[in-house]
C-alpha cells in the first residue's frame, strides 16, 4: 500500500539556523519557508536526490509543533511521510485493520498542494505517520 518515502519531519526551534546548517555546513539544496496556516506551521523542504527532509517550526501558539517543542526544546524527528496512490483507499484499509487516522479522518490539503492524512505513533511503533496522496 505505502510507496516511496516522500520525506521525514525535523520539528526546529529556529528555522534560520536549521536551514543555514543545511544549506552552509551540508551543503544541501534548501527551499524558501513557507507558512501552513492550515497545519499551524512554517516549512521548509530540503531536496535531497531520493527524498527531502521538512524542517518544521511553529506558526502560532496554537501549533502543533510548539507542543512537541516544549516537550523536546531542541527538536527532533516529527514524522515520517510515505506516499500512497489513493489516500481515502488507504485511509479505509488502515482503519478496517484498526489503525487510528487523526483530525477525524478526513484528509487535508499539506505542504506540496496534495491530500495528507495523519496516523497515531501508538499504532506505528510510537512514530507519527503522513500518508501524502501523489
């Protein structure tokens, strides 16, 4: 069912710093921030020739990332995102096998403008899982 690993999620607690460490110190190919009101958050992706990394940084008080850095202040690995051909088939599948979609179940618009839906870590070996719809 999953495809490709699309890319894996790095919550930050400076954007700048983290992308600057990216693009200056490993020499990687480092895209402009864009806001996810949506999602409550700032991304930048990180091209990489098999994947990208997303650096993640709060957009708001609100936002999910300002939770798990208050947990974890200096960052850390937030999810990993696996690619599948039809999301809403993906999604029925998982649940009939009894896996949890968070956010009620319905997907969202992510990042590259494509359906995402989220799987609880409990169910996955305690890591957060984006499903993203190519």
């Amino acid at each position: 069912m999953i495809g490709r690993l699309n890319h894996v999620a790095i919550a930050v607690p400076d954007l700048e710093a983290a992308s600057a460490q990216y693009r200056d110190i490993l020499g990687a190919n480092v895209r402009p921030p864009q806001d996810e009101p949506d999602h409550g958050v700032t991304v930048v992706f990180i091209e990489l020739p098999n994947t990208k990394i997303e650096l993640l940084h709060p957009l708001g008080e609100n936002s999910p990332i300002a939770a798990f850095l208050a947990k974890n202040p200096s960052g850390g690995m937030h999810h990993i995102c696996y690619e599948v051909d039809d999301i809403l088939a993906a999604r029925d599948k998982l649940v009939r096998n009894g896996a949890r979609v968070l956010g009620g179940g319905e997907p969202k618009i992510g990042a590259h403008g494509k359906p995402v839906l989220f799987l609880h870590p409990k169910d996955f070996n305690g890591t957060l899982i984006e499903l993203e719809q190519v």
